[in-house]
C-alpha cells in the first residue's frame, strides 16, 4: 500500500491475473535472463516506453500539443512509478488514448479494438465506455461495434484457452482491495477519524454513483467528460495507489477541461509523497 516500485522478487512472483491480456504478457517477460532483476528491468523498461507512448498519443490528441505532451511526459510522478516501477496502467491508458485517437481518425473498427485491448489490462477502462457511447449518440457519431465483439471474442478465446474459467477471477483482487483500504485513499482517510471502514467506502461509493449519473447527463448532452471521470473514481475508491494518477493525468492532458486539469494536478500533488517521501 505504500506505492513503492516493485522489487526484482515481485516481478518474478507468480502474477495475480489482473486481466486476461496482461496476464498472458507477463509471462514471457518474467522469464527473461537467468535472474529475477533481468525480469524487473524489463517491466521498468516496459512502463517506461507505456509512458513514451502516451506522451505521443497526448500531443497527437491535445489542441495544444506541446502542453497535452508536458502534461504526461514531464509528470515526475508518472516518471517515478512507470520507469521505476512498471505497472500495467500505463498501457491501459495508452489503448484509451490509442481508442481515442483511432476514432478521431476514423477508424471506428480498430477504435473499437482498443477499447478492447484497454479493458483486457485493466477493468476500470469500462467506466469510460457509457459515456463515449452516449455522446457518440449526441454527435450522431458511428461506433465500431463489430471492432469491439471481434477483439473481445478473441480475447475471451485466448484467455480461456491459457488459462481455462481462471481469468474469471480476476475480480477477486478488486474485492480483496475494497475490503482493506489503501492508506491514501479518502474513505481510509475517513476510517481513521472513527467512522467505520465499510460505512467510509460506501459513501464514497453513492458520491461516485451520483457523479457517474452527472458524467451521464453530460455525455448524453455531448460531452464525455473522462477526465473527470477518472478523477471521481479516484477520489471515491478505497484502493488508491500513486501510480493510478495515470488514468487522470493521461485524459486530462487531452481534453480541454481546465477543472479536470487543476484536479489532476491535485492529485499528483497529493500522491507525490507516497512515492517520493518528504
């Protein structure tokens, strides 16, 4: 719960299945070399190249391109976690951003896939979906629906077939986490004036569920506002963990929303401690 970078012994554990894909990805990497701090290095340099990406991706999305580009790649939080640590978030928000900029080109199908490869990392990716598709609807906007089933249906198949109805589990680590709480995370920060742990995350839970419909009503008015979304979830989760900022900090810098911009800052701010003690 500290948020410090995996040590070489982590990244040669046995993985937890966070998702299909990112299981399946893993594997070989864990493998290379003969030592357990060949296999860390190379996770390092994956989330280090995840965070290269997404800086292409912000300048290529944002308006101002340089600002979208200084927003991700110059964020010394996203610098400490994703080249010092390796996560798998990094990704998943470069297949958003790659979703994003797909659709921007027109390329729905492979948009569509994305959005796929993007859920397939990480389940959170889900939360953006509605509100994409409902403003699709506001802009009349056409969709890769085909995309999308094909990419998942093979997903499904390969994830079944490496690892038979295991992935399924995946779930498992989410409950895990709502149930102990990260010390960083409001609803820990409220448990510890007093009110009970399960009482803190469910209201935080109905304050997401009343944000979401807001998030709703605007998609459904035409404007998919994700960054704000993300930070709502991140704000409202009882699992918060610094290099999550990612997810925020990525669809901020592309969307021209100076509240999700000064909130995503604020919270890097906030996480900043948590993996560079002061």
């Amino acid at each position: 719960m500290s948020g410090a970078p995996v040590s070489a012994d982590d990244a040669v554990s046995p993985p937890v299945v966070s998702s299909p894909s990112w299981g399946m990805a893993s594997v070989d990497p864990a493998v290379v070399g003969d030592s357990s701090a060949t296999a860390a290095w190379v996770y390092k340099a994956l989330g280090a190249l995840a965070v290269l990406v997404l800086t292409g991706l912000a300048a290529f999305l944002g308006r101002e391109k340089a600002f979208a580009a200084a927003f991700v790649g110059w964020n010394p939080l996203l610098a400490v976690h994703f080249a010092g640590g390796g996560h798998n978030d990094a990704w998943m928000m470069a297949l958003v951003l790659g979703a994003l900029a797909l659709g921007a080109a027109g390329r729905r199908q492979w948009a569509g896939a994305a959005w796929v490869g993007a859920i397939a990392i990480k389940w959170v990716a889900l939360v953006f979906l509605p509100l994409r598709a409902l403003e699709a609807r506001a802009q009349g906007r056409r969709v890769g629906h085909l995309g999308f089933a094909a990419a998942a249906a093979v997903v499904v198949a390969v994830a079944t077939w490496r690892y038979g109805s295991g992935w399924l589990e995946a779930l498992g680590p989410l409950a895990k986490n709502v149930r102990e709480g990260a010390n960083y995370s409001l609803p820990s920060r409220l448990s510890s004036l007093g009110v009970p742990h399960d009482a803190a995350v469910a209201l935080f839970a109905v304050l997401f569920a009343l944000a979401y419909l807001w998030l709703l009503r605007q998609a459904w008015r035409g404007r998919a506002r994700l960054a704000l979304c993300a930070e709502f979830l991140l704000l409202a989760t009882p699992w918060l963990i610094a290099w999550y900022a990612v997810w925020a900090v990525s669809l901020a810098a592309v969307e021209e929303d100076r509240t999700a911009r000064l909130l995503a800052l604020g919270l890097c701010a906030y996480l900043l401690p948590n993996a560079v003690p002061l």
